[in-house]
C-alpha cells in the first residue's frame, strides 16, 4: 500500500520544545521533539492518555520561526507520546512546510513529486 498523505511523511529532529498539558490541571515541562510532520510529532517525554490535549511551543532553526502550536494525543509508550496537531492557521503550516524542505533538502515541489512518484510506481 503506498502512502499519499503528506503530512505522514516524518523527519528525525532534536527540538527542544515546552509542552503544556491541558486539562483540570495545566502542567508544562520541556522536552524534545524526536520526529515531526505537518501532521504531528513524536514528543519524548512521559506517558499521557490518549486524547490529552497539550499545547507544544519549539522553534524551527533552519528559518527563524517559534510556533505555538495545539496537539491531541494518539499513543504512548514509555519513550513518549505520538501527537496530531489541531487547528493549524495557514502560517503554521507554511511554516513547518518551509521547515521540512529544508530538513529534506528539497522545496514543496520535490515533495509533491516525490508523491506522485510513488503513486506511478
């Protein structure tokens, strides 16, 4: 089975990033961002329920950007947990998308060719 969605596609990270977890009580903590996608990213830290709502803020290095972006939580293991992001305005997900063709050394053409690519094959 071959995988169109772009924002599945995940690039290995180290991001440092402050974490807040939503809910009767708010706690934040830092921690790193191991892989991230437009989608989601794979945070290191402790377990969490699925469905947790947090709110992660990290900065992306190689363009100058901070994001601040809302999450919900999909899985957990004991190395940390899978999150989806929610709610992305535009910015953001130019943002990240600028991120990520810098991480994979190609522009959003590339990707979306290298999509299609997989579809033909």
């Amino acid at each position: 089975m071959i995988d169109l969605d772009p924002t599945s596609h995940q690039y290995a990270v180290e991001i440092s990033a402050q974490v807040r977890v939503l809910g009767d009580r708010i706690r934040q903590q830092v921690c790193q961002l191991r892989n991230i996608s437009l989608g989601g990213t794979f945070l290191e830290l402790g377990r969490l329920p699925m469905g947790t709502l947090v709110n992660i803020t990290f900065g992306l290095p190689t363009i100058g950007e901070r994001l601040s972006l809302d999450a919900v939580v999909q899985w957990s293991t004991d190395d940390g947990v899978g999150v989806q992001f929610e709610g992305m305005r535009a910015r953001e997900v130019w943002a990240l998308w600028r991120y990520l063709e810098s991480v994979a050394g190609a522009g959003p053409e590339s990707l979306a060719c290298d999509s299609a690519e997989r579809l033909a094959n």
